[in-house]
C-alpha cells in the first residue's frame, strides 16, 4: 500500500500554504496577538477555497474529499498558526446553515470540560511562578462556577455553539460521547472571562445556557474526528518549529562556526524530526483507518512532538527564544492548549492501554 501523497493532495497543500502566506503571514499573525479577533474576511476567504465545504458531497455545493485531505489542510493551519474554531466549523459545515460559507462562525465545547490552566504544560512552566507555588485565582466575575465548567474558545466572534453533553460517571475517556449535542445562539450563553494561555485564543468559562436546540449529531465520531484533526494542527506547528530551529541554527554563529554544526544542536534538531515523522506516521494513518484508537494515539503523539519541540526549539534559539519578539512561544502556548482539548494524555493512554488488553 502507497501511502505517499498523490499529485492532488500535494497541490491541495500548496494552495492552502500559498493562500496562509499571503493572507496571515507573520505581520498578519503578531497584529492578531495584540487584537485576537478573528479577521472574517479571510474567514470568508477559506470558505471560498473550499476549506470548510471540504468534505461536504459535490451535489450539496461541497469539495466532495475526505478525511485524509482534510488533515492535510488542518496541519498547513497548525504551520501558520492560524487561529479561530477552524476544526469545529469544518466538522459542523453541513449541520448549520452559513458555515460552510464562511458566513457564521460556529464552536464546539464539551460539557466534562475544557483545557484548565496549565493542563498540558508543566508545572508553573506558562505563568512562571515557581514549581510548588500556589496559582493565582482565575479571573472572572463568577468565581463560584463549578471548576469543571467547559471551556468555549473565541466567544465574541462567534455566532452560535454546539455543546456536546457527557454521561455522568461515564468512563473519563467516553466523557462527552454517550449524550447528544444541542446548540445555542451565542447570545444565549451566558459565560466568565477566562485567562487563556495563549493570546491568539481568547477563552470563556461557560455558566449557564439559557437555551439550546438538539441536533441529531454523531457525537462518538464528532470526538474522534475533532481529536484527530486538532491532532493535524498539532503536527503542523510540530513541523513549523523543527524548520525554525534548523534555520535558526544555520544562521546562528558561536566561536566562529554556526551553532549548527555542534554536535548538542544537531541531536536536538535531529530528535525534532523524528518527534514530528512519528507524529505524522500516526496522523496520516488514522486519517485512512478512521479508528478510535488510531485517532487516539495519533493525537497522544502529535501533543508530545508539538510540545517538546517548540521546547527543543526555544532551546535552540537560547535567549533569543525566551523574548516576546519571537514566535517560538506563540508555537509552544498553542500546543498547550490544544494538548488538553478532546483527551489528555492521561486519558489518552489509559484508552490505549484498555485497547492492548482487551
């Protein structure tokens, strides 16, 4: 079995590479740093591309492709750190009228919770306290809210949400999967400030919904897929972070040579790759397989290649890495938070070794 790219899957990334470099290049991306809103016109750009229509059948004005396409286009995103609800309004592009066009914008959050402060990341790592000191409280007018309440991602641009229910005392890995799915209009979700730990991602803590729709949605693979193609983005800034490290350490001289020809370097750069080819071995298959555990290990490992190499990568960069100037920490706060949605790793392994035994 060939498991290369065909002619037309590498031409689908090229455009979509082309079209990230000149409508979010990096002027575009540390101006969304300082105004995080999500800028609609481009939103309405990649609808027309047929990004979000991409999996839709032709005779419903859809692209007519399929899951292994649309990871390829969720890691270019992940390259370009492109933000927004991007794998929610693919997913949802045929269940609510004007996603697929761009013209709404819609979310997905789930009721057993979303990424917490500092889930995916290392102790005190994102706020810089030490490890051990006591996190300062969250922000926000309701400090009553249960500390498991969801999480909803870019709540002032968008028009509606889909909440996915869980099962109480349900499985932590089947949390949010045996309930159905419901929608609201933005306006009738009442939510909390929330401290995000990436700044191109504004976040709210939900805490009441004053009304809500059923949708006849299927929710298992609702999960799998969201894992799977939020596990893509993840490979994409994996890839981005390992080009930004060789490049850097190409350019970089110390003691008259660049810092790329010592040896400490090239191991780290070395261990990058290999972190991100594992990581997307495991994506591109679970794209083809479609299977629960395939996505599962495909996100557990695509979370660990674009943690650690944004880590690797600031290392490479030394104190250059460490200022807000660079991009490297806008890679490495987004794979934080993208760690700790649709499974943890805790989660994640537990799955996979019920899987091995049963």
């Amino acid at each position: 079995m060939d498991f290369q790219l065909a002619p037309e899957q590498r031409a689908l990334c090229d455009g979509m590479r082309e079209l990230l470099a000149g409508r979010f290049g990096r002027e575009q991306l540390r101006a969304a740093v300082e105004a995080p809103a999500l800028d609609r016109a481009l939103w309405r750009e990649l609808a027309e591309a047929g990004f979000f229509a991409l999996r839709l059948p032709e005779a419903d004005g859809g692209v007519g492709l399929g899951l292994p396409e649309a990871v390829l286009l969720m890691e270019e995103t992940g390259r370009a750190l492109l933000p927004g609800p991007l794998v929610a309004c693919q997913l949802l592009a045929g269940a609510v009228d004007g996603v697929a066009t761009g013209e709404r914008i819609v979310a997905l959050a789930e009721t057993a919770g979303g990424p917490e402060p500092g889930a995916g990341r290392e102790p005190g790592a994102a706020s810089g306290r030490p490890e051990g000191a006591e996190a300062a409280p969250e922000p926000g007018p309701d400090p009553g809210a249960a500390p498991g309440a969801p999480l909803w991602e870019h709540p002032a641009d968008c028009d509606a949400l889909i909440m996915l229910g869980g099962a109480e005392e349900a499985d932590p890995v089947d949390q949010g999967r045996a309930a159905g799915a419901y929608r609201s209009a933005a306006a009738d979700v009442l939510c909390a400030p929330f401290a995000s730990v990436d700044p191109l991602t504004p976040l709210a803590r939900i805490t009441n919904i004053a009304r809500k729709t059923p949708l006849a949605l299927d929710v298992p693979r609702l999960h799998r897929e969201a894992a799977l193609l939020t596990a893509a983005q993840q490979l994409g800034s994996a890839s981005r972070t390992v080009e930004m490290a060789v490049t850097y350490a190409r350019e970089r001289e110390q003691f008259g040579a660049p810092i790329g020809s010592f040896q400490a370097v090239k191991h780290l750069c070395a261990q990058m790759l290999v972190r991100a080819e594992i990581a997307r071995s495991a994506v591109y298959a679970a794209s083809v397989t479609e299977g629960v555990l395939d996505a599962t290990a495909a996100k557990l490992l695509a979370d660990e290649a674009a943690v650690r190499n944004a880590r690797d990568c600031l290392q490479v960069h030394g104190g250059m890495g460490f200022t807000w100037e660079s991009d490297v920490h806008l890679h490495l706060k987004r794979a934080w938070l993208r760690a700790a949605r649709w499974g943890g790793a805790a989660a994640a392994e537990e799955a996979l070794a019920a899987g091995l035994l049963a």
